[in-house]
C-alpha cells in the first residue's frame, strides 16, 4: 500500500506541473470533469433512492444531474457555458472570501487586540479586488485557475509521497 502511495503521489506531482505548464487546457478540462462529477452524483442518488424507496427531492435532483450531464456531454455549447459558469463562480468565492477575511480582521481585533489584523485585512481587500478584476479580465481567471489546480496536484502529490514515506517507516 506505500508504494501505491508513493507511485500516486509522483504521479500527482507529474501531473500538477503538466497543469501548471498548460493552465487553459487545465481549466477547459476542469469543466468537464465537473460535469462528471455531477453525473456520477445523479446516478448515485438515483441508486441511493432506489435502495431506499425514497423517492423525493433528492430523487428529483439526482435525475436532473444525470440529464445535465448527459446534455453537456452531447451539446458542445453548453460545455463552454459550464466552463464560464465556473470563471464567474470563481471570481465571486474571491469576492465572499476576501469579506469574510476582512470581517474577521475587525473582529480578531476587537477580541485580541492583535497587530496580526492588518495584514488579515490587506488580504481580504486583495482578495475582493482579485475577484472584482476577474469578474472584468475572465481569461486571466481561466490561467489562473490551470495554474492554481495544478499546485494543488503539486502539493497533494508531495503529501502522498511523505505519508507513504511515513507509513513505511
């Protein structure tokens, strides 16, 4: 099992920097693997409501998954309007993230009284000016996001490499 680990690990890492070289194929194919996902949520919902007899909303939802996953797949304009739907997605979490972030830099400082709160607070106005900038530069948000996957394939790489280090040990 280590080695499997450690194989998937390296694995992760070769591919988070093919990601990281290539970010606008990387986010091109985030969209469909999202649609994926949502796809093999419906159908397990639909399995799940079968088991169980329950046949109500989440029945309903899981149905609706499989049939947008379906459309997406055979309906290539609807594959650029779920990659876009994603930029703009994107572009709001900065937004949300960066007013949450300066939220709690007034509140870490009236509880603590810490110096830490301004360098909390540039962050959240950086985070809310990334966002405003991506909503009005979306091609940008696109390389970002390549960029940004592939450090995440990057850096869960490396975790699986040390933990099957680890767990050899």
């Amino acid at each position: 099992m280590t080695v499997l680990f450690i194989i998937l690990g390296i694995l992760m890492v070769i591919g988070g920097f093919s990601c990281m070289f290539t970010p606008l194929i990387t986010f091109l194919s985030l969209g469909n693997f999202i649609v994926i996902m949502v796809l093999i949520y419906g159908i397990v919902g639909i399995v799940r409501a079968i088991k169980t007899k329950n046949f109500g909303i989440g029945f309903v939802f899981s149905i609706l998954s499989v049939i947008f996953g379906i459309a997406v797949f055979f309906l290539p304009n609807l594959v650029l309007i779920s990659d876009t739907v994603i930029l703009y997605m994107t572009a709001a979490w900065f937004v949300i993230l960066g007013i949450l972030q300066i939220t709690m830099a007034v509140s870490v400082t009236k509880k603590m009284g810490s110096g830490l709160w301004i360098l909390q607070l540039i962050l959240g106005i950086l985070g809310i000016l990334i966002g405003i900038y991506s909503f009005f530069q979306p091609a940008l948000m696109a390389l970002t996001t390549g960029v940004m996957v592939g450090l995440f394939f990057v850096e869960t790489g490396f975790t699986m490499i040390l933990g099957g280090i680890a767990i050899r040990d």
